[in-house]
C-alpha cells in the first residue's frame, strides 16, 4: 500500500508541473514562429522592393495615364469636328463638294496632332527632349482647332457658346502638356526607385550572379552635375539654358535650374 500510495503521489504531483514546461514551450513556439514570419515577411519585401517590381507596377500605372489621356484627348477632338466643319462649310448646301470637304478640315489637324503626341510618348519615356518645331507644330494644331471651334460663337456674341465651345480644345491641349510631363515624371520615379532600392540589395549580398547592364537614362544628379560644371559667374541660370547645356526635358529644366541657382546664389557660392 505505501508504495501504491508513494506512486499515485508521484502520479498526482506529476501535473504540478507541466505547467511551466508548456509555458517554455509555447514561448518558444511563439519566438519560432514570429521568427518564421519575420523571415517571411522579409523575403516579401525583398522581392516587392526589387526594381524590376518596382519598375513593372510604375509602367502599369503609366499604361494607365496613357489610356486614359488618349481617350479624353481623342473624344475632345471628336467633339470639336461638327463645329470645325460648320466653320470650314461657311454655309455651304448640305451635300455639296464644299460641305463634304469641309469635313477633312478637322481630321487634317488632328492626326497632325495624334501624331506628335504619339511621338511624344515614346520620347518622354526614355527622357529624349524634343525641338522647338516638335512644340511649335503641337501648339498650332492646338490653337488651330480652338479658333476654329470658338469663330462663330465669338462671331454670334454668345458667351455660353464660347464658354461651351472652348472647354473641349482647353482640355485637348492641357492634356497633351500634362501627359507629357507626366511621362517624364514616372519615367524619373523608376530611375529614383532603382537608385534607392539597388544600393540596398547590393549590401544585403542579394546582387544577382549576373549584374543587370546600368540604364542610359540619366539622374537628376547626374543633369545637375553637368549644369554645375558649365555654368560660369556671368552665365544667367534659365531652364532654356540647362536644357541646351544638359539636353534635359523641358519639364525637368525648371527644377535643375531652380537647384542651381539655390546652390550658386542661394548659398553664396560665386566661385
């Protein structure tokens, strides 16, 4: 009996226990999976981060400014054609030879513009700044089309006209600047988000076995640099002046010379 008893004493002091083992055990269950998932979380934004991610959801997004720029640009034009017409008929008879030519008027100027613009798009992409007659030709297709569209409402004195008539070429033509410097912008967000995210990787050792060949875009920096180096004291610092001495883009010219000239005249620096 005593050693029955000795036995289910141990058997009942046994539970006393366990308690604390298991609590060792889940804490260290639960170190082991916040481990896990630290790691994994890790491997996520490593490949999130990537520039090749990066770069693929910044051409996603520009694919999507794009179609939808185009659509208000093409449907603007669209609506301008019916009152381009009836400014090239001059009240020509419905059907006749003038009032049948009167319709290629407005597709004349448009594809000349849908044209430019189309160029435009692959240009900004790759940072390619165009000529003065690339903008000249786009602008006077623009305002071709606005004072076609507007003439016989200024002519009638009809503000609602005016108003109604101008809203579709304001927005074609602030549309195809926007879209522009749009463009240009994503295309500097991918090179921002390489450079940032390039330098990390290389540290954490996640470099590829096969370095990927650098791009021949050029950062921001890199266009300031060669600003600095051309600019001397008698030189006026002006966007048309760093896009002749860097061949920039017209959108980025404004913010190299505004950097410029706080770095010579902001800070003093004359040298």
């Amino acid at each position: 009996m005593t050693t029955h008893q000795k036995t289910s004493g141990e058997g009942v002091a046994a539970p006393g226990r366990p308690p604390a083992a298991r609590e060792t055990d889940d804490s260290a269950s639960r170190a082991q999976r916040l481990t896990r998932e630290a790691a994994d979380a890790a491997e996520v934004r490593a490949y999130q981060t990537h520039p090749d991610v990066v770069a693929l959801r910044i051409e996603r997004v520009r694919t999507q400014v794009d179609r939808l720029c185009w659509a208000g640009i093409v449907l603007g034009l669209a609506f301008t054609m019916t009152n381009v017409q009836s400014f090239a008929a001059a009240g020509a008879a419905a059907w006749s030879l003038p009032w049948l030519a009167a319709w290629l008027l407005d597709p004349t100027v448009s594809l000349v513009l849908l044209a430019i613009l189309r160029a435009e798009q692959v240009t900004a992409r790759y940072q390619v700044p165009t000529g003065r007659w690339v903008r000249r030709a786009k602008w006077f297709t623009l305002a071709a089309t606005y004072v076609m569209n507007t003439w016989e409402s200024y002519a009638a004195g009809s503000p609602s006209g005016v108003v109604l008539h101008s809203v579709p070429p304001l927005l074609v033509f602030t549309a195809a600047e926007a879209v522009t410097d749009l463009r240009d912008k994503l295309t500097e967000a991918v090179n921002v988000a390489v450079a940032e995210v390039t330098p990390q990787r290389r540290e954490a050792g996640s470099a590829p076995k096969r370095p990927r060949k650098r791009s021949r875009r050029t950062s921001f920096a890199d266009y300031l640099a060669v600003a600095r180096q051309a600019w001397t004291p008698e030189v006026s610092i002006t966007p048309a002046w760093v896009r002749q001495v860097t061949g920039c883009s017209r959108g980025l010219s404004s913010r190299l010379a505004a950097a410029l000239a706080d770095e010579k005249h902001g800070r003093g620096d004359h040298s």
